[in-house]
C-alpha cells in the first residue's frame, strides 16, 4: 500500500524510549505502531 502522506513531530525522550519499547516488545516497528493506533481512532462523521 503506497503511503503519500507524512507526518512528523517531535516527541520528548522519554515518550521515544516509551514507543521504541513498546515496539520492540510487539515486533513491531515505531510506524507500524502508530499506524495502528491511528487505524483505531474511532471515525468522526
């Protein structure tokens, strides 16, 4: 799946250390993770 959109910000070191944990623990990538998180944002009509 092509991804054309992005997006950046700064997150302060113990909120990366938090996600880069959390993402090692699952297997998964940093992105992976908040894609997912995103994919679960319940939608706004």
């Amino acid at each position: 799946m092509a991804r054309p959109q992005k997006i950046q910000f700064n997150v302060n070191q113990s909120e990366y250390e938090r996600l880069k944990k959390y993402a090692q623990k699952k297997d998964l990538s940093m992105a992976e993770v908040l894609r997912d998180y995103i994919k679960s944002l319940p939608a706004i009509e």
